[in-house]
C-alpha cells in the first residue's frame, strides 16, 4: 500500500501548503467491491483516501465542475485516465496551471463484480498486492486471492499506458509497456461479418437503451456547455425510446467524440444495460488511426486530435 501512503502524504502536504483547495481522489464505498469519487478540503479528511486494485473509476470529468475553484485542484489518475486530462487541457476546458495531477502507475484493476461474487459486502480491504498470477485482497476476514487472467477489468488487458502520460507526482514506480491484447481484435471480427450480421448486432445492443445519458454524462470528451441532446430545438428533450431514437444518439455522440475519445472505458463501465460502446468508439479509434497514423486521443499534449487540426499532408481520398 505504498501508493496509498504516498497518496496521502502529497495531499496531505497539498492542503497544509494551501498548494491546492482540493483533492480529488478516491475513497471506500457502500460495499468492499466499490469505491467512490473523495473530494477532499481538510487534512483530517486525508486519511479517507485510498488506492486499491478496485479504484475503477475516471475521475477526470470532475475537473468540469471545479474549474472556476480559487486555488489549485489536485487530482488523482492512472495511465488510461491521465489522457482524459490532456484531452480536456487542449479542449481549453481547464488550464493546465490550474491542475496538480497525481499520477499512479497502475499495473490493472479487478472487475468489481468478480470481487462482490466472492467478498462479504461489508468487509473491509486493509491491503492489496498484484503479481503476473494473481491479486492478493486482505480484508478483516482474511485473505482472497484473484486469478489475474480470470479477474482482471476487461479494458486493462489492452491497457496501452500503465504509467500516466502526465502527472506533477508520480506516486509509484513507472510501469514499462507491457504484451497486451488487441484493442481493435473485436472490432476486426465484427468488421468481417455482412452488413446486415452488423446491423442486426447493432440493433440488437440499441434496442437495450434506456436514454440516461450516463456514456455521456461520464464521458471526458462530452464537454459542451450544452448538449444537442438536450436542446428543445431540434427538439431532442423526450424523444422516443424507441431503436431508432436510440440508434441515432448513440451515433450522433460516437461521431462527436470522434478523435477526441481517449479509449478510458468509462461509458462501458456505467451502462446499466451493458451496451458495448467502446466497440462502437474503438472502431471510429480505429479508421482514424488507419487514416492519420496518430497515437491515442491525450497520449501527448502538444500533439492536436486529428479532426481538430489542419495538416497538408491529411488524406483527401473524399476530394
């Protein structure tokens, strides 16, 4: 739990200094398997932060709503979360000088459910270890072992930044790149089926919907003051909850985020209904990487999302 000291001791040096006005980090849930965004203000308050394998969510998108806060706001990100940071300091949506960033290098997470599958809901974790085999989880009533290729959280088999690609602390050991699966090994399979195999698949995760804008919502490239979705002209405010209704939002937001989404895995993650929307996003990744030969949306500051920028050597297949 190294990390997790260290954690607490920057903020903790933070808010004493009044380096920073707040922190913004993780803290114990409801349940053993969950934890919750801590938006901490006071050192006695530091004590509440923690950092485990199940520390799941981005906390980036917080920034939004502290971005007119007087002093500095300290935030904490692993690899895949600190392009979520990028993306919104070149979306001018928050100065960089604004922002103390916490990286922690983060070898992988466990799947949630796989850990409330076998936890008691109110036990406690007291600490946490990983290996190539396997997660460790010491709890008040002992220890659990985890298969990591049984446990570990889906996105974080084709992780492609372990260590954050920015960060003002770095509060444990960078992580070397290491053998992942293929990000875009689903997409190619569904790019192989028919069409209608595709629109019947398609169909089928639409019709599921259920319109609560959570992908949106939690999204770090959804920034817009106002939504299109939320405008009473064209009038989107209750549209129908039908497939065709859904089929267009989900198009709508995944053209709009077009290379801006930094792959975070966030929309997959709060769904409540399970729709695979980073598929969906993978393959607009995809096709712009194929097309621009570009990294990642955030993997480097300096460098403008493809559709954001003008460059003569752009492909004009469409001219």
């Amino acid at each position: 739990m190294k990390v997790q000291e260290n954690l607490r001791d920057i903020a903790r040096k933070l808010l004493v200094n009044k380096e920073a006005t707040l922190v913004i980090g993780y803290a114990p849930g409801s349940e053993v398997s969950r934890v919750i965004p801590a938006f901490i203000r006071k050192e006695e308050e530091v004590d509440h932060l923690i950092w485990n394998p199940l520390c799941v969510n981005n906390l980036a998108k917080y920034l939004l709503d502290y971005n007119q806060e007087p002093g500095k706001v300290a935030v904490v990100v692993k690899g895949c979360d600190s392009r979520a940071i990028v993306r919104l300091i070149q979306d001018n949506q928050i100065p960089r000088e604004k922002i103390i960033i916490l990286g922690i290098p983060c070898p992988g997470l466990l799947d949630p459910e796989t850990v409330a599958s076998r936890l008691n809901p109110n036990t406690q974790i007291l600490s946490a270890s990983l290996n190539e085999q396997a997660f460790s989880i010491q709890t008040e009533e002992g220890i659990f072992t985890f298969s990591r290729n049984e446990s570990l959280l889906e996105k974080c088999r084709s992780c492609e930044h372990h260590t954050p690609v920015i960060a003002d602390f770095m509060l444990g050991e960078e992580i070397p790149p290491a053998n992942r699966v293929d990000p875009f090994e689903k997409v190619k399979k569904l790019e192989d089926l028919p069409v209608k195999d595709r629109s019947d698949y398609w169909d089928k995760q639409f019709q599921r919907c259920l319109r609560c804008y959570a992908c949106r919502n939690v999204c770090p490239a959804c920034t817009c003051r106002e939504c299109v979705f939320d405008q009473a002209e064209p009038c989107w405010i209750a549209k129908a909850n039908n497939l065709s209704e859904n089929t267009a939002f989900h198009l709508i937001r995944a053209f709009h985020v077009a290379g801006r989404c930094v792959d975070c895995g966030e929309c997959d993650r709060v769904c409540p209904v399970n729709i695979p929307l980073t598929l969906l996003n993978r393959k607009i990744l995809k096709d712009i990487k194929d097309l621009f030969n570009v990294p990642t949306p955030g993997t480097n500051l300096n460098e403008l999302p493809p559709l954001g920028s003008f460059t003569n050597s752009d492909p004009d297949e469409f001219m």
